[in-house]
C-alpha cells in the first residue's frame, strides 16, 4: 500500500514572485511611497538625529536624461539611503541649472531671435516655460530611477528667491575686494557670442595654417650688438622671425618678445638675401623646416640685449618693439613671439608691463571691426588665407604649412574659438589673495579618489581670473551701477544691490529691465546706468551653497558631501569653491567624491553619431529600475564606468539569483510569527547561530563599505553572502530539516528563526541599491513592521550570539565548510562515474587525521546533514588509506560507496530503517518521529 505523504511536509510557499516583472510592478511600489508620503515621512522621523548633508550639483534643465545622469542620481540615492539606515538626517534635495545659453537656443529656434522676433521680456518668459518642460521631464525620470528626494520642493536657479540670493552672493563677493573690470583676452565662442568660463571650453584637434613670418628690424642701434655684422662691408637685411598658427591675430600684433635668457643667432641660407634671427638653440629645428642645407650663423646676442629695438609690422605701416618675456621657451617655433594683447592671456600680461596698446580689432560676432585696414568686415577664419597672400606679396612670408594640434571648442557648438579681449567682470585669483586662501582651503577637504585633490590644485594654481560676466539674455543680471564716464560701480554697490535683490524676490530677474536708476539712487541718478551684462550660469549652481544650504532650514553649510563626474574638478567643484571662499574664506564641503564618465566596451563615450547611446528609459522598460541600480553598484564608479546591453543582462542574471535568495528565504518563513515562534538564541542549532552570527559580521562590512562609499564591495558581500554562504551552503543544508521535521519542533523553528533573522539584515542591506525590491521583500517578511523599509534602521536587534557553544565558532564551521568543498568534488568525481546519482545515494567514510576528527567528531550523527549523503561515518587514521581518495586537504582521506539501503519517499534518504513499520510504509524512522512522534532531535545541523 502506498501513501502520500505530501501533505506532512513543510512545503514552502510566499506570496513574493518568483518572476521579478520590475517594470510593471516598480511603479506599483512608487505609488505606494508616493500616498505615503515617504520623503516627508523621512524628514519627520529623523528630526533632531546628526545632520548628513549632501548636496545636489543640478544638471542643466534641457532634454532627457542620459545614462551618464542616472549613474550620477543612483549613486547620490546610495549614499542618501545608506545614511537614513545609519540613523542620519540625510535630506536630499535635488535642484536643476535654469539659465544659460543651451535654453536660450532651443528657445531662439522656437520663437525666434529676442529683441528681433519678440521682446526681451516675452523671451525670457518663454524660456522659463520651457525650462519647467524640461525639470517635469527629468524629474519624472529621476523619480522612476528610483531616487528619493524632495522632488516636491526642489531648487530652481531660476526661482525668484534664488535669483535674488545670487545677486547677494555676488554683492559679498564684491564687498570682499573680489572682483574687478578688466579689458582681457578671454575665449569667446562666435556662434554664442559670448565669452566662456574655463568649464565651456574643450580641446579638440584642428587643422590650422603654420606660418613664419619676417618681422624686418630696420633699428640702427641693431648693429652694435653684432661686432662681427660691423666689420661686413655690406651687410643684409635683418628679418626677426616669429610662427603662429593664427594669422588672423596678426593685425592686432603690437609687439615681439623674446626670452632675456637666451642666445639669439643672426642665420644667413645660401643665396638668401637676408639674414634671419632666431633662438640660437632653434636654429637647428627652423633650418630643418625650412629644408636649408647650406647655412651658417653670422653673430650671436643675448635676448635681453634685443630689448627696445624696432621693428617694422610685416604688413601695415607701423613700428612695433622687440619685447621681454619669461613666457618665450624653446618648446616650438623661433624663440621669438608675435605678441597681439587682444588675442592671448601671455601676450597681455607682458603688454601690460610695457604699457602696449591694447587694440581689439574684431567684434562679437567674430569678423573685424569697420576700423581695421585691409580687413574690416572680414570674418577671422577667413582672412586667415588673405593674410598669408598678403604676406607673399610683401614677401615677408618665410613659410607656409599646415598643422593639425589640440584647439580649444566650444564646448555647446562644438566650433574653434578665438581669444578675444573684451570689457569684461573678472573674480581676481591675487588682488585680495584668493588663490592662496582656495588652496589652503583644498588642504582641508577630503577628496575621493585621492588624485582630485592634486588636479584642482594644478588647476587653482595656474588658472587665470574668472571671468563672470557674459552678454546674454537669459541669465542672472550683475545689478550693478556703473558710472558713464569711468565705468566704476557705485560707492553704495552693496546697498544698492540688496535693494534689488528684494524687488527680485517678488519679480525674478525681470526687475532689472523694468527698474530705473532714479527709482535706485535719489541723486547723481544723471552720472550713472545699468550693467547689461548678465552673470556665468556657473556662478548660478557654484553659489548653491549660499543659496541652498544656508537657506533651507533643514540644510547646513558646509555640506558634508559633493559628488559628480570627474569634469566638475574644472565645473561646479570649481566654481563653489572659488565663490565658497571668496564669500566666507572656507570650502563648501568636507568631502569631494568624484565618478567617472560612462563609456562602451571599447572604451568610447556615449555619443549619437557612433550609435552606442543606452538610455536609462529605455533599460528601466525593458529590464527595470533595481537591475539599473545594481549595474551601477557593480562598477567601481571611480574611473570610466562601462555599459552595453551585454553588461546590463549579466546584471540582469545577478539581479535573479539575489531574487531567488530572498524568495527562499520568505517562502520557507511560510507559517512563521515571529511573536509566536521565536526561538532564543540560546536553543538555536549551532549551524543556525553560525549563520546569523555570519550576517551580524557581514553587516558590520558593509555598512563600512557604504561609508567608504564602496558600493561595488557592498554588492560582492551581499552577492556573496547570498551564492555562497546561503545558497551553497547554509540553504542547502537546512532544507531537509525545514521540509520534513516536525512543523512546530525545534529543529524547524530554529531554521525559521536564522531564516527571519536573516531576511531582516538582507532587506536593509539591500535598500540603498535594490530599492524596489527591498521594499517587496520588507511587506513578505512576517512580523509586525514599518510602513517602508527606509523607515527602519540597519538590523541591531539581536543580542550577542553563544556561538562558542559546543566550542563551534566561526573558524569552527569555516573549517567544515573546506572540509565539505572537499568532500563534494570527490562526490562529483563519483557521480560523473555513474556510481551514484544524487548526493543522498551515497554513504561516505571519512578517514582524518586526530586534529580533523576533533574537529568533525563534535557533530556526531547530525554529519550526514551537513554533506547531504544519507550517512557519514568517520574513522581517525594517520595515513592514506588505499580504498580512500585522496584530498586537497592535508589528513582527510574519503571513501564514496552507493547506499544498499531503501529510499525513503518522504526525506529521500536511504537509510536501513525504511518500511520498518507497517503503518507508515516507504519512509523512515525519522520521518515516523516527525510526523507522528514529538519530533526528531538536532542539536548542530
């Protein structure tokens, strides 16, 4: 007679699905925090816990997000999360940069030049509507990511508020001695129109013209320095040669420099009837480019003796002297420098000291000016080719060749820009020692990875002035009163601003078109007008510190934490440290943690025209949010950041076995409360108190790794702890016991005990990165509990364990878990023989040595369990013996024999007991214990 015994098994079952469908139910679980309220709810229940701060670098608010912006967002969310569960008031309120000139573009293409197609005002409003387009599309993309913030109440560099405390922050700065007008080079893109902050500008190659040119030198005080040039009945023509790759500069040219330093030769070629000067140690490298074999040096002279002398312009009818500079190296060219002060920082400090002119002969939109001979209305670029034939008409052009080299672009057009000088505002690095001050206050940052810390010194020290202002429509305005005459701000500027600082408060930046002079001065109004200019978009986001985190009453300056891509080192990291300390003398944040760009498996960034753009919509509908997430816990962040649809599956794959590990886990809790069923920990099962005593010690791991900002180690403990102490161990053991003991006997509820304990750490765990998933899990998990797990903290419940019990500590059951690796392959080795099939067909003997059989004696007849064979028998032997095989470990000896014994059809064991009793056919002594006796007992595993 047969009998089913199915219904006397523990057979699991949870309500937590096996098949993950994140991108339908993820939007359930938002939802869900949403009628929460869960942001708020948050902030309520950490009101008065120790304050982490950190603050959000906003993104401009044009178009989609791109997975460079979900990688950014996801790795802020870790931290944020990470920190609540740490017990931390960790606010985090996203924020978006409204102005600049990507908006007012897209813009422009819509409605049409400002001041041409529709008035200023009109203009700036419509660039407000489409800002607000763009914040709802990227916030509701962030929020589908995941990311928990103030999504509600987020900052808007374009918010009245904070346009008025930008125009403060500006006003402090001024106060502080900071700023100052100057007429200097800067880079200016021609499509923009406007000058650019060092963080606009990227190199690229381009291909440009390369020129000698001769400069004559028709000064009669020439000949004494060349005695051996005075006893020459007649001597040449002297032509100073200079290189450029930008003919365009060479009408503003107003001197040539050279290096006191150096050596200068007098170069006469074979059948030329001039002499050249140059650099005496270039002389080698110029003859060579000029492919002239036949040459000799004439006489040499020191560079500062040339100082003072004349030359003629190799075009126009104009003197221009020879100059000094330290600038001048023999890296390239002749050793002797074209210097136009309107077309390069060099060229104007050392203009500057001499006192030279500093004409600027061409306009905004990149053409020269109707005043410029030869040339007026022009465009640089093309007169570069009319220079050079001018130039060989004059017959002062020495040679002509091509050179492709780094460019400095745009970094919006994507198009060369020239140096320009202009009237400008500039935040001076030295008048008032901020470059030192930025430096110090580097000295007391943490940056992450270390290497950041020197990059924005490199860049601190050599950086030029800032120069803020910029000829735009759609930007903060300056506010400032200049007087007609000199162009000085008003003596009361302070006062003066603040009072416009209010009436933008109410009006946004508007207030400045609309508000006259006389409203603001009550006399000399005659003497004074408005700034047109407006202010460098990243001045906006760089005094976020002052208009965010001083503002927000749940914030604080400075902020624990800033965190963004590693071109943020010359961008916003720049920028709010610059302002930081021109305003309060100190960095705006303690830590600066930087995350790399994100590239193909080729190492390629994502780009459109080479089609390997992945977007974060696209992957969250496809695959979901959490397998995202943990693509990006995976990667370790700090340098380029790797991704394809390949990479993203395989995440996708680690993503299900983590699953599967939690739905073991929950649906083995089936039938489980923990206010019923709790077993102490001092009844445990020594492989039940082990494994929790585990997760306590994997725990204290990761919550180090989470603040250390090592998520990638995180998801390896996590991943780990799951595959291998669980999944290849832990769980494998315990299910004979979990389906067939006794539903209420202790080796059951001792299981389920470990199992609800574990769960419990593995869902906190998980939180920061698999968010979603953390919260389905936390509504599975038995027992009374909050309504999210992100308003729990990491699992700190359990007291200390007894692990030492029957002195099976940690080391204990490590050393059985070799021990069992060990046994397993040579169970494989006799299963691949077809000696056996399933591990419970076979009986193993264990020979050891005295250390091992100590060791492995203590788990008495429960040994069978721990390798899942239907018996274990263990023998102590010093040597080999020669039925046994042979192990990695040294005094472990194994004998796999196949069991003659029947199988039970309810344990699946094999064991001499089975259909004993005739009331209970085909099954085992055991199995009779748990269904029909008080239980079986087990002590160990």
């Amino acid at each position: 007679m047969s009998i089913d015994y199915k219904d006397t098994l523990n057979l699991p079952n949870t309500a937590f699905p096996m098949k993950a469908n994140l991108a339908q139910r993820e939007p359930e679980i938002l939802k869900k925090w949403e009628e929460l309220n869960l942001y708020a709810e948050l902030q309520e229940k950490n009101q008065g816990k120790p304050k982490f701060i950190l603050a959000d670098g906003p993104p401009f608010a044009n178009g989609a997000i791109h997975i460079g912006h979900a990688v950014n967002k996801i790795l802020k969310d870790f931290i944020v999360k990470s920190k609540i569960l740490s017990g931390f008031d960790a606010p985090y309120i996203p924020g978006w940069d409204c102005h600049g000139l990507p908006i007012e573009l897209n813009v422009e293409k819509k409605v049409g030049k400002p001041g041409v197609k529709v008035d200023l005002k009109e203009f700036r409003e419509k660039c407000r509507e489409y800002v607000l387009k763009q914040v709802d599309l990227q916030r509701d993309a962030f929020i589908r990511l995941g990311v928990l913030g103030d999504w509600t109440n987020p900052y808007l560099t374009m918010d009245p508020q904070y346009e008025a405390d930008i125009i403060r922050s500006l006003s402090q700065i001024i106060q502080n001695g900071h700023l100052h007008k100057g007429f200097k080079p800067v880079h200016w893109c021609i499509d923009c129109g406007s000058a650019l902050a060092e963080a606009e500008v990227e190199y690229q190659d381009k291909t440009s013209p390369s020129i000698d040119v001769a400069f004559p030198l028709k000064d009669k005080k020439a000949s004494a320095l060349f005695p051996k040039l005075q006893k020459l009945q007649n001597p040449l023509p002297i032509w100073v040669a200079i290189w450029t790759t930008t003919p365009w500069t060479l009408p503003a040219n107003e001197a040539v420099a050279v290096n006191p330093e150096l050596s200068y030769a007098l170069v006469l070629i074979k059948d030329q009837s001039h002499y050249l000067l140059v650099a005496r140690d270039l002389v080698e490298s110029f003859m060579k480019r000029l492919n002239a074999v036949d040459f000799q040096i004439i006489d040499e002279c020191l560079g500062s003796d040339l100082e003072g002398l004349e030359l003629e312009h190799p075009f126009y009818d104009k003197k221009v002297p020879i100059i000094l500079g330290d600038h001048v190296t023999l890296e390239t060219g002749t050793g002797c420098v074209h210097t136009a002060p309107a077309h390069g920082q060099e060229d104007y400090r050392v203009a500057e000291k001499y006192h030279l002119p500093l004409e600027n002969p061409v306009g905004s939109d990149g053409c020269y000016i109707s005043t410029t001979p030869l040339f007026a209305g022009v465009h640089v670029f093309k007169a570069n080719d009319m220079i050079i034939a001018l130039l060989k008409e004059k017959h002062h052009l020495i040679l002509e060749a091509k050179l492709q080299h780094s460019y400095p672009h745009c970094w919006r057009h994507k198009t060369p820009l020239i140096f320009r000088a202009t009237q400008q505002w500039f935040i001076s690095m030295d008048q008032k020692g901020l470059r030192k001050a930025v430096i110090k206050a580097i000295q007391d940052v943490q940056w992450i990875p270390q290497w950041g810390q020197k990059r924005i010194e490199g860049m601190m020290a050599d950086r030029p002035d800032w120069c803020i202002s910029r000829q735009r429509i759609w930007g903060v305005p300056m506010a400032l009163l200049l007087h007609k005459e000199t162009g000085e701000i008003h003596p009361e500027t302070p006062r003066l601003m603040e009072a416009v600082a209010k009436r933008v408060e109410k009006g946004g930046i508007d207030v400045w078109s609309e508000i006259t002079v006389e409203e603001l001065l009550k006399e000399g109004a005659k003497d004074y007008e408005k700034s047109t200019d407006t202010l460098d978009v990243w001045f906006d986001s760089g005094v976020s510190h002052f208009c965010v985190l001083e503002k927000r009453k749940n914030l604080s300056f400075p902020a624990n934490l800033y965190l963004e891509g590693s071109d943020q080192h010359r961008g916003w990291f720049n920028s709010s440290l610059l302002t930081s300390v021109a305003m309060k003398g100190v960095a705006p944040y303690k830590q600066v943690l930087t995350h790399g760009f994100t590239v193909d498996p080729d190492g390629h960034k994502m780009s459109k025209s080479l089609g390997n753009v992945i977007a974060p919509e696209k992957v969250v509908n496809n695959l979901g949010a959490d397998v995202l997430r943990l693509w990006v816990a995976t990667t370790d962040y700090r340098s380029e950041i790797v991704v394809s649809d390949e990479i993203l599956k395989r995440s996708g794959d680690i993503y299900r076995r983590i699953r599967n590990t939690a739905r073991f886990l929950l649906s083995n809790l089936n039938g489980f409360h923990p206010d019923q069923h709790l077993v102490p920990l001092s009844e445990l099962l020594a492989l039940d108190r082990f494994i929790i005593d585990r997760a306590k010690q994997i725990q204290a791991e990761i919550i180090q790794a989470y603040d250390e900002y090592q998520f990638h180690v995180v998801y390896q403990k996590i991943h780990n702890y799951c595959s291998i102490d669980l999944g290849s161990f832990y769980l494998d053991v315990i299910k004979d016991r979990q389906y067939t003991g006794k539903s209420e006997g202790l080796p059951r509820r001792s299981a389920q005990t470990a199992l609800y304990y574990i769960a419990e750490y593995l869902v906190r765990w998980m939180a920061p990165i698999l968010s979603f998933t953390a919260e389905e899990i936390w509504q599975n998990i038995p027992g009374k509990r909050g309504s999210s797990v992100f308003l729990s903290e990491w699992y700190s419940e359990l007291p200390s364990l007894e692990l030492a019990k029957d002195d099976m500590d940690q080391v204990f059951w490590q050393e059985v878990l070799l021990i069992r690796d060990e046994v397993n392959k040579v169970l494989e080795e006799t299963r691949a023989a077809g000696v056996i099939g399933s591990g419970l067909e076979a009986e193993l003997d264990l020979y050891c040595d005295p250390t091992i059989y100590s060791q492995l004696i203590k788990l008495k007849q429960e040994l069978r369990f721990v390798f899942i064979t239907s018996d274990a028998i263990l023998y102590q032997e010093n040597k080999k013996p020669s039925m046994a095989k042979e192990t990695a470990i040294p005094g472990l000896w194994v004998v796999v024999r196949a069991s003659q014994h029947q199988k039970c059809v309810r344990c699946w064991h094999l064991r001499p007991d089975v259909n004993q009793n005739p009331k209970y056919p085909e099954i085992c002594g055991r199995c009779i214990e748990n269904i029909a006796g008080d239980g079986e007992v087990r002590l160990y595993a």
